[in-house]
C-alpha cells in the first residue's frame, strides 16, 4: 500500500494513449514504486471512483492481482510512504478510504490463490496494432484538433 497525505491507497496511474492495459500498469508500477511486476487478472472495474484532474470527468478504475519478488520500493513523488500489508489489513484501509468494492477486489486477488497470471511484458504498447510512433502522430494530431482553452469566470 502506498500513503498520501493521511490515507492509503493503492499504487495507480492514467494509461498514456495506446498503451496496452497491461503494459501501462507494469509501466505505473516501475514508475510509482521502481518495482517489476507480472500483472495477473483483473479482479473489479468501477466507475467513478476517481476524477480526471484536468477535466473532472470520472475514471474508469480497473484493479488487477499483481506478483512481483521486489521488496525494496523506491517511491517516487506521487507518495509520502509505502507498507507491504496483509490482505485482510489492505482491505480494510481500502474500504475505509474508498469503499466496499476495493475490499472485494483485495479479497478476489486473495482467492484467486496460485493461479497464473498473464505473461509480462516489458513493452507497454506490445500487441496494439500501432507502432509507438504512429501512436505518438495520433496523439499529437488528437492534440492539434481540441479546441483551444478558455477562462470560463
């Protein structure tokens, strides 16, 4: 678990523009906690439960079982501390922060017990039909074609 502020929270991040789901959350992981992971399935989906910082518009949180052999984190600027906890203790901070569906997503990765996740992948943008520069042309494209930023007072 990884603290900000006065609460804890799991490791989490926005998946950059043709990245797979795997690969960008073997991405956040690396960048969040220096940490290599083998992401397994994914045990809940909600939406809403954060907001977009720029926009204000809902997220879509996925929650996946992860494995690593890691111990030593290394955190970046996003968090002020770091616990390796139980289950059960995950759980609980998780609902007591966010809510009862984070409880049930630790306690499905719980039960999911020695099945095997799926293959790592070191490439976040592995298996998409884009290569990373076409993906970085529509992006900038994308960019290029939203309307310019008003102050709305």
């Amino acid at each position: 678990m990884t603290k900000v502020g006065d609460h804890w929270k799991p490791p989490a991040g926005k998946f950059e523009f043709g990245e797979t789901l795997v690969g960008g959350l073997r991405r956040e992981l690396r960048e969040e906690l220096d940490i290599d992971a083998v992401v397994g399935p994914p045990v809940e989906a909600m939406y809403g439960g954060w907001l977009d910082g720029e926009t204000g518009n809902p997220l879509v949180t996925l929650v996946y079982r992860c494995e690593t052999d890691d111990t030593e984190i290394d955190l970046n600027h996003e968090h002020d501390d770091y616990e390796w906890v139980s289950p059960e203790l995950a759980a609980d901070r998780l609902e007591e922060t966010f809510s009862a569906r984070f409880r049930r997503a630790v306690e499905r990765a719980t039960a999911l017990g020695g099945a095997e996740p799926f293959e790592a992948t070191a490439d976040p943008h592995v298996d998409t039909e884009l290569s990373e520069e076409e993906v970085l042309k529509q992006l900038a494209a994308a960019r290029a074609a939203d309307p310019p930023e008003t102050d709305s007072q």
